[in-house]
C-alpha cells in the first residue's frame, strides 16, 4: 500500500487518481500513526517551500515519524513537485531547513529573456544516472512542469534526470530509499505513469 502523506498542501486527487488508473492500490493519509504503517510514501506539495516546512513540522508526530520511515526503516518514499525540494537541505524561498534526506539545495530559476517564470509547461526530462525508478522510459520522456524553483544535488550520482529551462536543473533525484521528481508525474500521461508504476515496485 502506497500511502500519500496529506500535510495541507498537495495535489492529492489527482495522484490518487493515478495510482488507481495504473492498478496501485494508495490511501491519503495525515494520522502519523498510520504513516507509520505504510510500505512506502510520496510527498507532495504544490505552494511555498516555508509554508509546507511549517506544516510538517507543526502537526503533532509528523516530522517525527517522517524521519524515521525515511532514515531508519528506509522506506521508499517519492517527494513530487515542491514535494522533491523538500527533501533537500535549504531552499532560496524561504529561510526554514528542508528535510534534509538528499544532499543539495533548491535554487530559484533565474530569468532569461524569452523565458517565463514560472516554468510550467512540457519538457524533457533526460536520464542521467541508472535507477529503478527512471526504468524503461524513453529516451526523450516528455513531463509537465510548474515551478520557480529547482533542485541542484552535491554529487552527480544522485541526479537521475535533468532538464534545461534557462539552465540544466535536477528534475529526478534519487539517494538510497529517497526519489524525487520536479515535474508532475500524475499529470504526465504515460511518461508519468511509468515512473509512478516503477515506484510501486520498487
């Protein structure tokens, strides 16, 4: 059972809408007690870096069990959209520490003429390091995008796919039992369903 951790500020409906479409049985889910239970996790988030760091932090038990899944039983846990800079350790948003489970910062996209920001829209997502999670995709898979800001990780190894909008950013990432992904997986049509159906399995 995937279990989608509801923590006030994530896209839930259409991911659980998904991961029926695909065959996956999922539950969204705020007990922590609950949580604790759960055979893996995803981590949405669509708003302000600061804003989703209070809220996790601030209901009673959650950052607690959170970590724990995350960094003793190595549950294997999916950070989508704001979801995925979460699990990084800071982010030019806002002035609270993220989650800090991957090694890497989240940045602000910078400007450039002829490009908008936020990018929202499709791109291409280009796989860089081998990872069940990224397994039989594409060569040129195609995801939907909306954000300001995005992901850099310290080691190379962690970035699974990247995509340029104004620079190349880190749209997958994966460390041990932790994947994230920038792009919307639940609104990227097959592309997005093989990467939620990987994690399933994995």
């Amino acid at each position: 059972m995937i279990t989608i951790v509801d923590y006030g500020m994530g896209n839930l409906g259409s991911m659980l809408n998904m991961f029926k479409r695909i065959g996956v049985r999922a539950t969204i889910e705020l007990d922590p007690k609950r949580i604790q239970q759960s055979e893996k996790l995803v981590l949405p988030g669509v708003g302000a870096f600061d804003s989703a760091m209070t809220c996790i932090n601030s209901i009673a038990g959650l950052r607690e069990v959170l970590d724990h899944k995350a960094l003793v039983e190595h549950t294997p846990i999916l950070g989508v959209c704001l979801g995925m800079q979460l699990l990084t350790r800071s982010s030019e948003e806002g002035r609270l520490a993220g989650l800090g489970w991957v090694p890497g910062a989240t940045t602000r996209l910078p400007k450039q003429d002829g490009l908008k920001v936020p990018h929202m829209g499709w791109n291409v997502a280009l796989p860089k390091t081998p990872s069940r999670l990224t397994a039989q995709v594409d060569d040129e898979p195609r995801y939907y995008f909306v954000h300001s800001y995005c992901v850099h990780v310290d080691d190379p190894a962690h970035s699974l796919m990247q995509t340029h909008y104004s620079i190349d950013f880190d749209s997958a990432i994966g460390h041990g039992n932790i994947y994230g992904v920038q792009f919307h997986p639940e609104k990227s049509h097959r592309f997005g369903m093989q990467i939620l159906k990987n994690f399933a399995d994995l």
